[in-house]
C-alpha cells in the first residue's frame, strides 16, 4: 500500500481515526491498477448492484441527504422556539447535543465500515436518519427534540466515515475525485439544507412537519437503495471489537505546528457553530425581517463559500492557505461585527460570505492539511482523532457559551462580542504563524547551507498534489 501522505480532501473523505488503516485488508488483494475494494466488488456482482460509476455518485447523494438533514433543524429552531418557549440556552444545547454525539460516534464507530462494510454502516446511518425526522414528527416539547439531534448526530457521524470511505474505494483510478465529492456534499448538504428549509418553513403548509415527512421518505427510500443496488468495497472481516477503540494522540513534531494553528483551528468551526444555531435569529434581527428565508441564506452563505474556497486553495501549500484563510476569517469578522453594529443587510451577507470563505481556506485547506502531513503513517489516525476533537469541541462549547449570554445580555450585545472574539482570534493565529515561520526560516537559513533541503518543512508541506 503506498505510503505517502494523504492529500486534505482525502483526509476530509476519512474524516475519523482510522478510517483507511486497513484499506488492504478491506480491499483485498492490492496489485498495481486494481481498483479499492475490488474483490467486495466482484463478490456483489451479480446480485443487482449498480456499476461502480452510478454507485459513487448515489453514494455521495446519500451523504448530501444526511448532511441536508442535520442542517434542516437550524432554521426551524425560532420556530420551536416560540412555540414551546424555551430560552436561548437551550436553544444552544439542543444544538450542542447533537455535535457532542456526532463526535463520539466518529471516535468510537468511524472505523466500523472497514469491518462490517460500507453499504451496512451507511443503511444503518439511514435508518437512524429515519428514525429522527420521526422523533421530530413526533416532538411536542424540548425532550424529543433532543433525542431527534442526538439521533442525527449519530448518523451523520456514522454516514461520513463509511461514505467518504466508499467514494474513496469507488473513485476512478488517478481521478481523484472522491475526496472532492466528499467535501462537496458535506459543505454543500449543510449550505443547501438550511436554504432549502428555510423556504419550506417560510412558504408551505405545516412548517414544522412537511420537512421532515420529507426527508422521512427520502430516507427510507436511499436506505432502501443502499442495501440493494450500491456496491460493496469493504468485504466483512474480523476484528470489530478492537475498531471500537478511539485512538487519540499529537506526534511530538506536529505539537508545535498545532500550537500555532490551534487559534484558527477554534475560530472557524466557532463561526460555523454560531450560524448554524443561532445565525437565522440573528439574521432576523439585523435585515429586519421575519422572513425565515434570510436565515437559510446566510447558513448557506457560510457553508457554500467555505466549500468553494477549500476547493479552490486546495493548490497552493497549507502555510499559505492558512495564513489567507486566517487574514480572511478576520476581514469577515470585523465586516460582521461593523454590520451588525449598523444593522447593514448588505454588510452582513457580506462579511458572512467572507468569514465562510475563511473558514474553508483556513481550517481545511490550511492547518487541517499542514498537520496531516507532518505525521508518519502510524501516528495519522490519532492525530486526526485529536484534530477532529478540536473541531467539534469549538464548533459546539462557544456555542452553548453564547446561548447563555444571549439570555442574559440579548442576541445583538452576544453577537458583537463573538465576533469581536473570532476577530482576535483570527489576528492571533496570523500573528503566531508569521512569527513561528520567520524563527524557523531564520534558524533554517544557515543550517540549510550546511545540510541541504530539509527534511521536513513544517509550514511550507501540504500542497495540493
């Protein structure tokens, strides 16, 4: 199996510990050209599955799906709101719950398809996918709403490590493709749900239920699909138990770069978290308008930039894209927090659309790929345990923090001093990055006269290949 370092949309496509430690394995014999996964697809061959091309795409339309799901609560939670008078904390919370569970999930379960399979693991996040616009049907108070995101949560962590896994095993030879997809239809699940929704609730009949009617059937119907037609490249093996074991850990030479991006690697999932439960009150407020649909745009403003950019900067090395995507997160910052303080449309549909862009520069074409690249083989699954910790803990802990505050001091005041603190932030982890990359190329400078190219080059690795 080669062993060079994944790329970032790869590691987006795993996005869990473990997720490809035992592709060989689950892939059956590796000879040069044979595709991932071609002995489980030989073994389905014959029993109706669809050919490989059709299957990575209805793959990563699965994923879309459970993405779409997860963001479709979003802008129904003033609505419930109002209708079950509950507070901003828990408003948060329930928000919260469903990033915590999602976190463990990935930890404990994100390597289950490379034992049990991908078409098993992804009918049963779909299943739970199900069962949670049920919960949600069925919600007549805060308690089911709970268990509905915790639900979700659980089956949007199990989808996005089988799924990414599959497209992965699925993609065409030297197209590359499936990491892409991947980051695609998470970011574009997210952006498109809460969008769409929106316009559900603002528009049609029965705004707390037609949604989710919808994407009961839509659920059943792709778990349906799933265990029928989509091929098997994880043929079911041994050692299940033993892949239920999180592995966290920071190599001792990617402590210091995780110091220094650590600032940027708090402010954008910080961002996205904000958005995505209480972005839509807070777009209310500042367009003046009760139009559901002004939160949907500014959750896909976030999420939909954040896409394109982590695209787009996938060429150029993860130093340079971190520092832009931190100088990028800090100009959306300020625009926001100016426009909120203003109360200007325009200026808060842009500085949403730049602090996305940020984000997906940042986090993910940046220090996410810096990072992966300074681990040897065997410490990659625990460093990215430990990355996708950071994540979710900062995407989900400030956000329950502002909840709080929005009871006690008001959306508006919350809103200024989140974004003030994102702003430093982002100030902060520029500030370290040129500070850490000017020492090291003054202590490079004369040892690489003497000794020749480095062999690790901590802040210049991470290029799009």
């Amino acid at each position: 199996m080669p062993q060079e370092s994944p790329n970032l949309e790869e590691q987006l496509a795993i996005a869990v510990p473990d997720a490809r430690a035992d592709r060989k394995e689950a892939g059956g014999d590796r000879r040069p050209g044979r595709p991932a996964g071609s002995g489980a697809a030989k073994a389905s061959a014959g029993r109706g599955m669809l050919p490989r091309a059709a299957g990575f795409w209805l793959v990563a339309g699965v994923l879309f799906l459970l993405l779409f799901a997860s963001a479709a609560a979003s802008p129904l939670y003033s609505v419930y709101q109002a209708e079950w008078h509950f507070s901003a904390t828990t408003l948060t919370a329930v928000f919260a719950v469903y990033v915590l569970v999602l976190l463990v999930t990935l930890l404990v379960f994100g390597s289950l398809s490379d034992y049990l399979g991908r078409r098993r693991v992804m009918a049963v996040a779909l299943a739970a996918g199900a069962g949670a616009c049920g919960l949600f049907l069925a919600a007549h108070g805060v308690g089911l709403l709970f268990a509905a995101r915790a639900l979700q949560g659980a089956a949007v962590g199990a989808a996005t490590s089988a799924a990414g896994a599959a497209l992965i095993d699925m993609q065409p030879i030297r197209g590359g493709r499936g990491p892409a997809v991947t980051s695609a239809a998470v970011l574009l699940g997210l952006g498109a749900g809460g969008l769409g929704t929106s316009a559900l609730v603002q528009y049609a009949p029965a705004p707390t239920h037609l949604v989710w009617w919808l994407l009961l059937g839509a659920s059943a119907a792709a778990a349906a699909v799933a265990v029928l037609a989509i091929p098997e490249t994880a043929p079911r093996r041994h050692g299940v138990l033993a892949s239920l074991r999180p592995r966290v850990a920071v190599p001792r030479q990617a402590r210091g770069t995780l110091a220094v991006a650590l600032p940027c690697m708090i402010a954008a999932p910080a961002l996205n978290g904000f958005y995505l439960s209480l972005g839509p009150s807070l777009a209310a407020q500042v367009l003046r308008s009760p139009d559901l649909l002004w939160g949907g745009l500014v959750i896909f403003l976030v999420a939909g930039t954040g896409a394109a950019a982590s695209v787009a900067f996938r060429v150029i090395s993860g130093s340079a894209a971190m520092l832009a995507g931190c100088l990028t997160l800090l100009a959306g910052a300020v625009m926001t927090l100016a426009a909120i303080e203003t109360a200007s449309a325009a200026a808060f549909l842009a500085g949403t659309a730049v602090a996305g862009a940020g984000v997906g520069t940042g986090f993910f074409a940046g220090a996410y790929r810096l990072l992966t690249a300074l681990a040897d083989p065997g410490q990659r699954a625990g460093l990215v345990a430990a990355i996708w910790i950071v994540f979710y803990l900062a995407f989900s802990v400030p956000v329950v923090a502002a909840g709080v505050a929005t009871t006690h001091f008001g959306l508006h005041q919350t809103a200024v001093v989140y974004s003030a603190a994102l702003a430093v932030l982002a100030a902060t982890a520029a500030g370290s990055f040129l500070f850490r990359k000017r020492s090291q190329t003054r202590v490079a400078g004369p040892a690489a006269a003497h000794a020749g190219p480095p062999a690790q080059r901590n802040f210049t690795e991470g290029r799009g290949r």
